[in-house]
C-alpha cells in the first residue's frame, strides 16, 4: 500500500527557506506572492491491507522520526 505524507513548518515558526524563496520571487517581479512556505513530501510503500493499521504506524514513525512534532505539521495519505 502506498503512504504520502506531507510535512510542512507550523503556524508561527520560522521559514528560512520560505522568506529566501519569497525574497527570490519578488527579486523576480512576482509581487503577488505574499508567503511561501517549504515543506517536504515523502512516500512510503507498507506491507499489508489494514489501512487504519497502517496510518497509524505511519504516525507513529512520523512522531518518532520523520516529522519534528514540535516545530512540523504533517498529514498522512494512505492510498
């Protein structure tokens, strides 16, 4: 089965790589753009068919390893 997730800073923490490509497109003339935030995108393929089984041990790894809690949003997709 095939999991997405996505990851992306929280409300309110600072996004260095957001401000710098914010900063890169108004250089460019894009005056539109008002925010950007960066985040990242992963995918994993899980053995088995239980999909709640596998949302939360896909949780539980992003709790663990590849989300900082703290400082990270993410959102699961089981597909």
């Amino acid at each position: 089965m095939k999991i997405s997730i996505y990851i992306s800073p929280k409300e309110g923490v600072l996004d260095p790589q957001g401000q710098a490509a914010l900063g890169a497109l108004k250089s460019l003339g894009f005056d539109e753009v008002t925010a950007v935030h960066i985040g990242r995108y992963i995918t994993l393929e899980v053995e088995g068919d239980d999909a709640a089984k596998a949302e939360e041990r896909v949780t539980e790894m992003c709790d663990r390893l590849l989300a900082n809690p703290i400082i990270e949003d993410y959102r699961v997709n089981v597909e």
